[in-house]
C-alpha cells in the first residue's frame, strides 16, 4: 500500500527570518541586561537646580579673595570642551539607533508576510485533509441513511399490521363484549390511526382510517344500546360489572360521548318526573314544591344505592343529575308564576321559596368542593339560587303584602293606648323593628336585588309614618289640665323618637350590608332619622308645656294676691311655694321616664325660658302693683330662679326650696337662658319698684333698663303702678322729651363721622 502523503509539512526557515529573529533576540537581551544594572548615584551640577543662587555659586568656585581667575575659567573651558563632545556622541549615536530601527522594522514586516504565508498553507491543507475524510466517508453516511430508512419502514408495516390485526381484534372482543380490553385495545387504535393520518393519501391506509370510524360508531351504539337494555324505565334490570366496564370504553370515545352518556342516563331517570309533574295541574302548584324535592330525594337513594356503582366517580353522575333536574323545576315554577301571577297566594309563595332555598343548601352541602386550606377562599356552589331566582322577578307580590302589613300596623298603633306599659319606649317601637328584621333575614334569603331595594324604600315610608303616628299621639296643647299619664306619654315619645332614629341608623347600615353592590348607593334613612329627630323636638316642646299647664293653679294664686296692698315684704309668697312643689312632682316623674339626659337638659331649657316668659306676662295681670310689691315679686323672683337651677339637679325623693343648695352646678346653657328670662322679669319690676314722684326718676329708669322701649312698653308699666291717665301724662311727656333727644344725639354724631369721612371729596 502507498503511503498517504504528509498533511502538515514542516519548513525549514529562510535565512532572513533567521537573521530578524537572532537580531531582536540580542535586542531584548541587551534592553533586559540594561534594566538589570544598577544606576550609578546621579551628581547634579548646581547650574542645573531650581533653586540656583549665583552668589553661592560665584563664592564656590572663589573660595577664596586670592583664588586665581585664570584657573577657574581654564576649567570651565575644559567643561565646555567635555560637554561638546558628549554631545556629540550622543547624537552619533541617536543617529546610529534610528538606522537600526527602520532595518529592524522592514525585518519585521518582512516575518509578518512570511507568517500570513504559512497560515494560507496550512488553511489549504486542511480543506484538502476535509475533503480527503468526507470522500471516504461518504459511502458510510449513505448506508447509515438507508437503514434509517429501512428501520422506519419496518417500523411503519409493523403498525400498519398491528392496526389491521387490532381492526380485526376488536371486532371479536366486542362481540364477546369485553369492554376493558376494548378500552384498551381501541386506546392503541386511536393512537395509530393518528399515526396514519399523514398517510391518507394511500389507498389501503385510507381503507384502514375508515375502518376506524366506523369502529367507533358501532361500539358507542352497542354500549348506549346496552345501556338501553340494562334501564328499563329508569330500574336498572342488568349487572353492573359490564356496564361499569363500558365506562371505560366511553371514555376512550372522548369527552363529547362520556357527556351524551351522562346526558341520556338523566333523561331517562327524569322521564317519569316530567310526567308527573308537567301533567298533573295540581301537583304542579307552588304548594306542592316540597313534593318535587322529596321525589328527587328518593331518586338520588336508588341512584346511590344502585346506579352509582356503574358509573366511575369523577364523572360525577350524581351531580349532573341534580342539575338538569334544578332546570327542569325552575322552568316548571317560571311557567306556574307567569299563568297564576294575578292570583298568587303570598303565604304558599313564601313557603315555596323557603323550601326550594332549603333544598339549594342541601345540595349545594352534598356537592360542594373540599377546602382543604381553612385560608383559601370558598368557592361559591353552583346551586346556590339556582331555582329560587325564579321566584325574584314575582317578589313584587310579597313586598306589597308587606306593605300592607304594615299599613295595618300603623293603624292599629294610632288607637292604641301605650302609656301604661312599663317600658323605657313605646312597645310599638319594638314591634315594628322586629318586624322589619324578620323581613329584612326573610328577603334577603330571596333576593338582594331590585325587590331588596323596594323593601328598603318600603321601609322608609313606613318609618315616616312611625313618626307621624308618634305625633299624633302628643298631648295636644288645647287641653285644661294635664296628669302623670300625659308627662309619662311624653316622656315615653322621646325614647322612642331617640330610639327610632338610633335603631333607623343601624337599619340602614344592615341594608347597605346586605343589598347588592349595585343598589348601595340608593338606601339612606337620613330623611326619616331627622323625622324623628324632629319628633323629640315637638315632644320636649310639648312636654314643657304639660309641666307649664300642671303649674297654672300657683299662678292662679298669684293673681288672686292683692299686691296693690301688700304693706310689707316678708319671705317667699305662696304661690312660689306651690310653684316649688308641682314642678318638684313634674321633675320627678321626668327623670323616672326619660331615659336620655341630653333630651332632659333641652327640657330644662325649654321648659325655664317658656315658664319665665309666662311669669313675666303673668305679672302685667297683677296690676296695680305697689312699690313694696314690686319689692315682694322681686324676692319672689329671686326664689324662682333658685328653684329653677334646683330642678336641674333634683332627685326622684327630693324637694324643691329656696333654702336648699344644689350639689351640682347647672349646665352654662342653662344658666344664660334663666339669667336672660330672670333679667328680663327684674328689670320691669325694678321700674314698678321706682317711685313716680320725682317724674324724672322712673323716667331715667325705664330709659336705663329698656333702652329699645318705646312709649306703649312704658305706659303699660305706669298702668303697671297703678298710676291713672293724669299722673301718666307728665311722666310720658318727659319720657318723650329724654327719649327724642337721646334719638337725635345718635344721628348728629352719625352726620359729623359722615362729614369727617367725605370731607376731602367736597374741599
């Protein structure tokens, strides 16, 4: 055999590149030796430092006055003559260096070319050396693909028989109705019929596909059929063991068949509950609702305990069947809502949808998913309304019983006697807010939509009219006398406005709750909580005026008092006496019946300011009065404003007196409403008190305490005294004169600031 020539040569290299490569080889040795010599200690000349200094260097070389000059300058000479030829040198040499350089880079240049030369070669050599290997090699790639060729053909008959002889198979096993190893074998079919696919075009391959449809016809055929023989009228009249098996077989089919299968078994099972249901009127009706579920109670039994095992579990069955049988019941009760919706009983209604909700719960129990993680969220039950949303768009009919329910509550609450209950409100109040959480728990089991909402504006209307029944029912102001029962009724109204307007706050805010997101927006109470409010107003009000009336027979003492003859002052009249004792009586029944403190101060304020305003009227109808009346009404007085801060703090055993001190200081508010009223009754009686004679006296009295009266205000006070129309006349004439003139002094004031202010405009 002939030896294979060299790929790689070796060559030898020119003369040339040897010389450059000795040359740079001296080169960096005598740059290396000269790096490693040591420098020899550098001896600077003094010319050449920054800091030279010409007098020290002038005193270098004289050292001394007696130095010769012709020596030194001899020695300079000879430097100059040194340093010429250093010079000198230096640039030989330079020049020499740069010479060197240029033929050392042409060296250079010169490798380089040589290099790129043998890397060309080598390139050649080795595509050469390629080409060698693959000319060798190809007859190899070529057997290696032919067996891959043949392999896959092999490969490809051997399926193609393995279907053919599997086609042939399964004709036998179905026969024998071996429905597992059919589930088995026609898995294999599939999965090489999807192998042949791309294989359509051949004609005997083609053959073998249809083969394969046809196949799976005629097993879902003979599985439904057997199924067809195994539920004779719903009643499983076969063995489960083949029929569980065809399951598997039905899978294999795919997802649309398993569906159609599941499909079939509950219309077959629901057949009979159609029949019973849909032809019978009567047992249609919404009052027999309950008999729908108990049907399919007895149904899912058998199912459980007969028809379960046929089927595998994860295709859950059992669900599916309740599903379809929720559908049906909800399109039978939509069809029995829409022809009986003009004569709709709300009581069966109301049953039916308590049921129907029940039956949802139970469902939805038995078929909800498994949490296992306590912190995930729960899904929501595909049964959770699925029938009773039927029952929503016919709500209507149960929100108007409601409200008419309600409209006979309100009437019954109008004529109803409450003041002799012992309770803190009326039990009116309670009922009716029972009564709405009853309905609100009941609605909102069926609906938190629309219907939801109408109950809500329901219950506002009806909250209105609450407070109105609560108005009516104050005492009216046209009445004589008053008893405990009208202040225990009063008392009783203001707990149960403040209860009501409380109680209608937590309403709304449980309907806001509850409502559907939606609709939130639209449930406010805030008109019918400033109803009641409103409310507690008008019964404070009103009760003031009861405690006022229940005094009436003290000022009708007072009145009945001469107090033109009265000679002398002594302590507290009689009348105050009495005044002290009913509003002690009042006061007390007051505090055993209100239970909020607030609307008892606004009773104090109300009750001081409308009493004094009584008391002050009351002393024009005591005329005449005399000066040393006056003085007595002025000490009376002075006892009722200690009895009026006194009622503030009395107890349920107390009394009120002018001797005895509160131990609590009144409310500020208070105080300023009495001191104003108070202020009021002593400025009149300061002026009675003042005598007529001299004129100008009485005059500068009235001008002092009324400065905003008029002529009519003090003529009544003269009438007041006793005094008759001659003695009047020139006290009024005064007044005039004092009262005009004081007028003017305002306005001549007014004019100069007006002058003083627009002076400079007119100048």
């Amino acid at each position: 055999m002939a030896s294979r020539p060299s790929i790689i040569t070796r060559t030898r290299p020119s003369s040339a590149a040897a010389t450059a490569n000795q040359r740079s080889s001296q080169a960096r040795d005598e740059s290396k030796e000269t790096r490693e010599q040591p420098k020899e200690p550098e001896h600077k000349d003094p010319l050449d430092q920054q800091d030279f200094d010409p007098t020290q260097y002038i005193a270098m070389i004289f050292p001394s006055k007696s130095s010769n000059a012709d020596k030194v300058l001899t020695r300079i000479k000879s430097k100059l003559v040194s340093m010429d030829d250093d010079i000198t040198t230096l640039v030989r040499q330079q020049a020499e260096k740069g010479v060197n350089a240029k033929t050392e880079f042409d060296e250079c240049k010169d490798s380089i070319l040589i290099l790129f030369e043998k890397i060309r070669r080598i390139r050649e050599k080795a595509a050469a050396s390629e080409q060698l290997v693959h000319d060798i090699t190809r007859e190899i790639t070529s057997l290696d693909q032919a067996k891959k060729n043949l392999m896959l053909s092999m490969a490809t008959v051997k399926k193609l028989q393995m279907l053919a002889s599997s086609l042939d198979h399964m004709k036998t096993i179905m026969a024998r109705k071996q429905y597992l190893d059919v589930a088995q074998l026609f898995e294999v079919i599939i999965k090489l019929s999807n192998y042949f696919e791309g294989f359509r075009n051949v004609a005997q391959i083609a053959v073998l596909l249809e083969r394969v449809v046809q196949l799976r016809i005629d097993l879902k055929r003979q599985i439904f059929s057997d199924f067809d023989a195994a539920f004779v009228g719903g009643t499983l009249r076969s063995v489960v063991s083949p029929l569980s098996d065809s399951c598997f077989a039905i899978q294999v089919l795919g997802p649309d068949t398993q569906t159609e299968l599941i499909n079939w078994y509950c219309d077959t099972q629901l057949k009979e509950y159609k029949a019973i249901f849909r032809q019978n009127q009567e047992i249609a009706s919404l009052d027999s609702v309950s008999r729908r579920y108990a049907w399919l109670k007895r149904l899912l039994k058998v199912h459980d305990e007969e028809h379960s095992p046929v089927f595998p579990p994860h295709w859950k069955v059992a669900e599916n069947l309740c599903e379809r049988f929720c559908a049906d019941t909800k399109k039978d009760i939509s069809d029995v809502l829409m022809q009986t919706e003009s004569s709709i009983d709300v009581k069966v209604m109301l049953l039916a949808i308590q049921q129907t909700i029940e039956f949802e719960v139970k469902v939805a129990g038995r078929f909800s998913p498994r949490n296992f993680d306590d912190d995930a969220p729960q899904e929501q039950s595909k049964f959770k309304a699925i029938i009773s949303c039927c029952f929503e768009p016919y709500l209507h009919v149960y929100i108007e019983s409601e409200d008419r329910n309600l409209a006979a509550m309100m009437e019954s609450y109008k004529t109803s006697c409450e003041a002799e209950e012992e309770e803190a409100v009326l039990v009116s109040s309670t009922d009716l807010f029972l009564f709405y959480r009853q309905t609100l728990v009941q609605c909102s089991k069926l609906s938190t939509n629309k219907p939801f909402l109408d109950l809500c504006r329901l219950f506002g209307k009806w909250l209105k009219a609450y407070s109105d029944v609560l108005v009516a029912k104050l005492p009216k102001d046209d009445k004589k006398s008053y008893n405990e029962d009208e202040i225990k009724l009063a008392c009783l109204i203001i707990n149960t406005a403040d209860y009501c307007a409380q109680t209608a706050g937590q309403l709304e805010e449980k309907l806001i709750e509850k409502i559907d997101e939606r609709f939130k927006s639209n449930v406010s109470f805030s008109q019918e909580v400033d109803a009641f409010i409103n409310v507690t107003g008008l019964a404070v009000k009103a009760l003031a005026n009861i405690v006022e009336m229940m005094a009436d027979s003290a000022i009708t003492v007072m009145l009945k008092r001469p107090w033109g003859v009265v000679d002398s002052v002594g302590d507290q009249s009689e009348y105050i006496t009495l005044i002290g004792t009913s509003l002690t009586n009042s006061v007390t029944l007051i505090r055993k019946y209100l239970t909020t403190q607030k609307y008892l101060r606004t009773f104090f304020d109300k009750f001081s300011e409308s009493f004094l305003n009584k008391f002050h009227a009351s002393i024009y109808r005591c005329r005449p009065i005399s000066e040393v009346g006056a003085e007595q009404l002025l000490l009376d007085t002075h006892a009722l404003k200690t009895i009026l801060i006194q009622m503030t703090t009395v107890g349920s055993h107390s009394e009120l007196s002018p001797t005895s001190d509160a131990k609590v200081p009144p409310p500020a508010a208070f105080l300023k409403i009495l001191g104003k009223g108070v202020l009021k009754v002593e400025q009149l009686l300061k002026v009675v008190l003042r005598s007529h004679e001299p004129v100008s006296g009485i005059v500068e009295t009235f001008i002092m305490l009324f400065p905003d009266g008029d002529s009519t205000a003090f003529q009544k006070i003269l009438e007041l005294k006793g005094l008759k129309r001659a003695e009047q006349l020139p006290i009024l004439e005064l007044y005039s004169q004092r009262s005009g003139a004081q007028a003017e002094q305002p306005s001549a004031k007014q004019g100069l600031a007006t002058k003083f202010k627009f002076g400079k405009m007119w100048t």
